[in-house]
C-alpha cells in the first residue's frame, strides 16, 4: 500500500467521524465543510437535496426539531464496519453501518453508502446514501418519518 492510499483512508475515516461529531452536537455549519459545494444527500424515501445550501437547510431543521419538538438531551451517531474502496486519488467509495442512541437508548439504524473526492479542500462528502433500516417505534427517528 502506498502512502497516498494510507492518507486517503485516513482522511475519510474522518471526515465519518467529524460528521458524527459535529451533527450531534449541533455544529452544522461546521460539518458542512465535509461537503463538497455540489454535494448529494440522498435520505431514502425522502427528497434529494443537492448543494451545501439544501443539505445545511435540512440538518438545521432537524437539529430545530430535535430540540424544541423531541426534547433530545443526547443524540449520538456511532459507525462501524466502515469499508473504503480508493478508485484513484481523487476519488473513493465507502460503507458502513450506523446506530443513533439518545437518552431512551437505541433510537434508529442503518447504512451509508458514499461517494467521496479529494477537492482543493482535502477530501470531501461527494454523495451520500442513508439508509434507514430501523427504528425503535415511538422513538425520535419513528416520529421524523411521520
């Protein structure tokens, strides 16, 4: 493996965390800097948002709701499994898993599937898949979705 690969790998490792990270504890402006400008949200069974401006506008509405609608006192996004494919230099692909846990414990569950690119800003979010494969009924991710 060259040091390329290794520094690739790394840097997506983070931004995956920092994501995590910063969204749970309502840093949204900052975390879409992990984003590249025309990046892609895709929620499954939501809309597509496309560009920084959109997806900011969703997570702020959600960090909003989480606080005034749901009361969330903790909300923490945790991965794992993550497998990164290096296509070249500036472009890789990942997976992994993720499970939310607030205050009530388990909440919600699922997977990312996503596209990265190493830009003049380092590498960045290019298109991410969220897939919500469960939820605790009556939890925060159960009362989203309605």
């Amino acid at each position: 493996m060259e040091l390329w690969e290794l520094t690739a790998r790394e840097s997506i490792r983070d931004i995956v965390a920092r994501y995590n990270s910063l969204g749970d504890s309502g840093h949204i402006t900052e975390m879409m800097c992990l984003f590249a400008p025309d990046a892609v949200l895709d929620v499954i069974g939501a809309e597509s948002l496309c560009g920084r401006e959109a997806i900011e506008v969703f997570f702020s509405s959600v960090a909003q709701q989480s606080q005034e609608k749901f009361r969330l006192q903790s909300l923490h996004h945790h991965t794992s499994t993550h497998q990164i494919d290096l296509v070249n230099k500036a472009s890789a692909k990942g997976r992994s898993y993720f499970a939310v846990l607030t205050q009530d414990g388990l909440d919600h569950w699922g997977r990312y599937v996503d596209e990265y690119r190493c830009h003049n800003q380092g590498w960045q979010i290019q298109h991410r898949k969220v897939y919500v494969d469960g939820v605790t009924p009556g939890g925060w991710g159960d009362m989203r979705s309605r």
